[in-house]
C-alpha cells in the first residue's frame, strides 16, 4: 500500500468471507487538507495480482465568508421616509452580497435575516467541485437594527455560521438647543450663562452655567424661585452628555427666621434614539439643609445598560433644575456639562501594548514602507530601496528618474511610485525599468491599489483618482468634502476608503460620503492622544493602523475608536507610515531616526477565538493560547508519552476559556520522546 507514493504497512484483518481479508491503514499523524492518492497491490498463493487506486481529498476547514454589502449603517434620506416621517413603519430594499469560499468544494449556503430565512443554494458541487461562489439577494427591511447570518457548508460537512450586524436608520440633523424657563414670585429673574458649547473633545466641558436667581432691577434675591435650564446635544462619535454640579460662588442667603432651610438642584440626562425613544436615563439631586452649607459637589451616575447600544445614540437633553425655599438662597450654583466617552463609560480591555522588534535597520530619509520584500522610499537618495526580510539590501530602483518619491506599492510584478518631484505616478517593471507615468495631478500624494485599481490622493484637488491598473485609464474622481489635508490613504476589501487628515483619520465612501471621523484628540485609559496622522494601513480583521505623530494607533474600522496604541517605548519616535504583511508583521516608517523598525503583532486585534487545548494522558491540562505562537502559523505541542501501561493519547480542542464541548483532532499509539506530540495549524481555525 502507498499513500501519497510513500510505502506504508497496513493492517491485514479476517473478514466473514474466506476470499476476502479487510485491510485497514490509520496515520500516525493526521494527513494535510487536499487532495490525496492510495495505491494498493495485491498477490494472491498462485501469483495472481492486482493494483488500484483511488483519489480521496481530507478537509477539515469550514468555509470562510466575506461581507460587501450591506454596509454597516443604511441611511435613508428624508425623501425616502413613509409620508414624511420616520416615526412609520418602513419596509426598505436591502442588497445583500458576499463571497463563499472553501479550500476544497462547497455543498449548501443559507442566508438568514433576523432568523428568517431568505436564500438558500443546495447541491453547489453536485456535478463538479466549486470552491467558491458569489451570492447576491435581495430584501426588505424596517427600522433599526438587524441580524444577517450565512450559514455555509462544504462537501466534508465541515460548517460556518457568520454573523454580521448592520443598522437601518434615518438621516437626521440634531443642532444644539439651549432653553430656559422660570418662575418666581416676582417677574423679574436673571440667568448669567458662559459662552455656547465649543468645538468638543472626549471627556472636555461643553460650557457651564449659573442657576443665579438675582432681580439686577431691584439689586436684591429673588426668593420662593425656580429656574430650569434644558439643553438639547447631539450624540456624536458614541458620546453621552452628563451633568456635574459645582456650587461655585456660592452664597447663603438672607435669613428671615425660618427653620429647616432647603436649597435643592436637581440634573437630568436622557439618551434617546432615532425614532425619539428613551435609551437612558441618569439622576442626581445635591440638597443642603444646613444654613450657610452649600449643597456637595455630585456628578450624574455614570452607569450606563450593558446592553445599551451606541449606533442607536443620536441625541441627549440634558435638564438642570435649582429650587429655592423661603429664607435660605443658593446664589449662583455652578453646573457643568461634559461630554464622555461611551467607551469611558462602558471600558473595554485593552490599555497600550509593546510588541516586540525583529528588525530594525538604517534608510535615508524614509517617507513610505511596504512589506514582503520590504520596499522603503528613501526621499534624500531619491530612490526605492528593496530590502529581503532579514533586512539586507537586494536593489535600488528609480535611480537618476525620481525626483522627490513619496510612497510605492508593489502590485502584480510593476513598481508604482508617487512622486512629489515630477508630480506623477510613476510605473517600473519588477526589474526597475522605467515604463510610463501617470499625470494630470495639481498635486500627487500617497498612493494605494486594491482590486486591480489604483487610488491616487491629489492633495490639492482634495480627491482620489482611481485608475485601472491593468490599462492605467482613469475610471473616476472621488471629490471628498470635509477634509483640510490628504496625508495618506488605504483602502479596505468593502472598497471603504481611508484618509488621513491634518487632524483626524476619516472614513469615505466610494461615492465620497463621510461614514465617520476620530476627534482632534482620543482618549484611552486615562490617556489623551493628539491625533496627527500620516500614513495608515487597513489589516484582514478590518483595523486601521495608523501612523501618527509619537505613536501608532490601532482604530476599529467599523466604528473609529480606538482600539489601543503604541507609543516611543516601542522605539520609534515620529512615525510617518504604518505597513502590514500577511505573516502578522508591522513595518514602521520613521524618519526622524532614519530606520524602519518591524514588529511580530500577536493575536490582539484577530477575529480568532481563544482555543484551550487538554491532553488527556499523560498530563492533566495543559493550556495554550493563541498569543503564545512563536511564528503566527503553528501551534506546536512538545514533550514526552510514555508510561508502563502505555495505550495511546488523544488531543482535543474546545472553543473558551471553560470550553462547554471538545472535538478531538489527533490520536496517536506511538510513544513520544523529548519531541513534537502535535502542530496545529491555526490559520485554519478562524470560523472554529
């Protein structure tokens, strides 16, 4: 017998028929996904003989699915409301489209909306193996939010079930509204307010006011008063607005003889949704009883629902009351209003973190670095470097050509290079012959190709210029409003694009819509961040890297928060660009100390589960995480099995820290010494 053309010795069985025997091979380490062949001779006591073989294909990846669309948030403008009004129900068309892949053949895929079916494809490789398809249907939806999940099952029974979330919501403006309102005893009152709310950071004041019941007319206290002050804010980039009470300038009062004197102050905030329903509500009410006490500093309750959803968040009002009681007067109570952080709120874990070097090495005036090969754009030499990965200089391309180069990307065998100096883009062959460029920009800025297109930043123009790769005719213009400075750009696999503004990382569309932008400053463990952004890079799992000054930022490609960052303890000072390779390593680009430095990034930002594996025999538990790999691609089990009573072992895998079931995936007789038990490729596991 041969398997794979390797000699192998099976096991020979009796069977209930004398002319027959069973044959039986087990490996004695798992054989490797694909296609596979066994070869069996057979001779029988007078010399007869004869030979088959068959073809057997082993797999044990579930498929893999990709989301395009629909995106996360669908706006319907005002246009589209039923009868003017987004408080009617709604039933609004929803394309769906994805990709199906898998290494072998598929066999069904369901898509599910909201756990209703609506698509299915039985039987996909009934007459030939297909290993991947396109699924594209259509929908209706109402308001709010919405569940789509692809269940999807290939040949071997090996199955996936993909969920996603995306929102329905109306396109509405919320602009900030300041009202007052009083009563006294007289008509007369006075409210003395700061300025109007500025332009706001995470965890900033949005101004304060003065629950001051002062008659300037008559010069005196206005007694017997109360004074309510409501603002209406809008909940931008998952913010919530709170109140705190400061009892600034505080003043007592006259005092006419009454007993059990009560200033009160009560504060309001209320979260609401779109469609005007009450998401949250906090309180807090300060009272003094004492005369010539001033009520003590409180902060509304920061304890917001677990469940609380921040997509949904449009606006607050926020309510401030002060109440006055015969005799005793709280002469301008402060009260400040500030805006926090949803994340602040409701933390996550993930403080900074120091991946370790691997590289580090010397370039001249680096302005631009991509991976593989590593490509650095040496601007003082005026020449693309490539370096191997061992950081060892292979060759230099552009030599006496460029002029000022800015960035490159290496993209099915040609170089492609933006030059500030020939304001172009200009285009080698993989061996750094010159083969044309590209004009036409008022000023050429970074540069980024996905899916056969070229993306060109024209700083100037304040657009991006796409470009078919293959003829280099241009396609179209992508005019984006609301932006200062293109600095840099990427774009992810939804055709998403990424900008780096002068003081913000911003999200666009591929028609050139804001779908979100990061403030002026983020906020994280205690920590404000300056954004000042540079180059940026979208990885698989959708998190945008971004290089900016003093530190490399880690944002959700979803939402924009931050997600954690790196900062000059890893080494680098002011970084100017960020890149990503499939093997989970960083480049960073730093000119200030003319190196580039590259990381090993752990499993921190993956979508892979944690898996805890138990080895029964002989060892009782015996944990490993997917951020102890060594090389992001095997998880390696060594050590020794032996024993008197030796009979085998079997290695198991569950899904959690205390994983509720266990799927075996080796079994072995073999006894180990002082060597490998079991490598597990974990590339595989990402939908386990």
């Amino acid at each position: 017998m041969k398997v794979d053309n390797v000699i192998v010795y099976p096991v020979i069985s009796p069977s209930s028929d004398a002319k027959e025997i069973l044959v039986s091979y087990i490996p004695q380490k798992p054989l490797s996904d694909g296609e596979h062949t066994v070869y069996i001779y057979a001779r029988n006591k007078i010399n007869l003989e004869d030979e088959d073989s068959n073809i057997f294909f082993i797999d044990t990846v579930p498929p893999k699915v990709e989301i395009k669309q629909p995106p996360k948030i669908i706006w319907v403008p005002p246009s589209d409301w039923p009868n003017g009004s987004y408080k009617l129900p709604i039933s609004y068309p929803v394309d769906i489209l994805c990709d199906v892949k898998d290494n072998i053949a598929l066999d069904e895929v369901m898509l599910f909306v909201d756990d209703k079916l609506i698509h299915t494809r039985s039987d996909i490789s009934k007459s030939t193996y297909v290993a991947s398809i396109e699924v594209s249907v259509s929908t209706a939806c109402g308001w709010g939010k919405h569940t789509l999940k692809i269940s999807a099952k290939d040949l071997a029974g090996n199955t996936t079930d993909f969920v996603y979330t995306f929102y329905i919501l109306p396109e509405r403006k919320i602009e900030y509204k300041k009202v007052m309102n009083g009563s006294y005893l007289t008509p007369m009152y006075y409210v003395l307010t700061s300025t109007d709310r500025p332009i706001a950071s995470i965890g900033q004041s949005l101004g304060d006011g003065y629950l001051d019941p002062w008659d300037p007319k008559k010069d005196s206290w206005v007694r017997w008063a109360s004074l309510e002050v409501k603002y209406t804010i809008p909940s931008l980039q998952n913010k919530v607005v709170l109140v705190k009470i400061d009892p600034t300038g505080y003043s007592a009062g006259e005092y006419y003889g009454w007993s059990g004197i009560i200033s009160k102050i009560e504060a309001e905030s209320i979260v609401y949704d779109y469609f005007d329903n009450i998401m949250w509500r906090g309180e807090s009410k300060v009272v003094s009883d004492t005369f010539g006490r001033p009520p003590t500093v409180k902060d509304m309750t920061l304890q917001l629902p677990k469940d609380i959803d921040p997509v949904l968040m449009l606006y607050n009002v926020v309510r401030i009351k002060g109440v006055e009681t015969p005799g005793g007067e709280v002469g301008r109570c402060k009260y400040k209003i500030y805006e926090y952080s949803f994340d602040k709120i409701s933390p996550a874990d993930m403080p900074d973190f120091y991946p370790p070097q691997e590289k580090n090495f010397v370039a001249s005036g680096p302005s631009s670095v991509g991976f593989g090969s590593i490509l650095v754009v040496e601007r003082d030499k005026k020449v693309v470097s490539r370096y191997s990965e061992d950081a060892k200089l292979l060759t230099e391309i552009g030599k006496n050509i460029l002029v000022s180069p800015i960035d490159v990307v290496f993209y099915d065998d040609r170089y492609y290079v933006a030059d500030e100096g020939r304001n172009a883009v200009v285009v080698f062959d993989s061996s750094g012959n010159f083969l044309t460029e590209i004009v036409g920009f008022v000023l050429v800025g970074r540069i980024e190709i996905k899916d056969n297109k070229l993306y060109v930043i024209d700083r100037v123009a304040k657009e991006v210029k796409v470009y078919d790769v293959t003829t280099l005719q241009k396609i179209k213009d992508i005019f984006l409003y609301d932006v200062e400075q293109l600095n840099g750009i990427s774009v992810d696999d939804a055709g998403n694009i990424y900008i780096s503004d002068s003081s913000a990382v911003k999200k666009f569309s591929q028609l050139g819509k804001l779908i979100w932008s990061t403030t002026q400053q983020v906020f994280w463990t205690g920590k404000v961040i300056e954004v000042s952004p540079f180059g940026l890079a979208v990885d698989e799992q959708g998190v945008v890297v971004v290089a900016s000054k003093g530190y490399i930022l880690f944002l959700d490609g979803y939402t924009g928060q931050i997600l954690a960052y790196m900062d000059e303890k890893s080494g680098f000072y002011d970084p100017v660009d960020v890149s990503i390779d499939n093997k989970g390593r960083l480049y960073v680009c730093d000119p200030t100390i003319n190196r580039v430095i590259s990381y090993k990034l752990n499993s921190r930002f993956s979508q892979i589960k944690p898996l805890v594996f138990d080895i029964n025999f002989p060892q009782d538990k015996t944990v490993v995480r997917l951020d102890d790999l060594k090389d992001g691609c095997y998880l390696s089990i060594n050590g020794s099995i032996s024993g008197d009573d030796f009979l085998g072992y079997r290695i198991y895998f569950g899904e959690g820290k205390e994983p509720v079931a266990w799927r075996e995936v080796y079994s072995s007789t073999d006894v180990v010494h002082e060597d490998v038990i079991y490598n597990l490729d974990v590339r595989n596991l990402a939908n386990v």
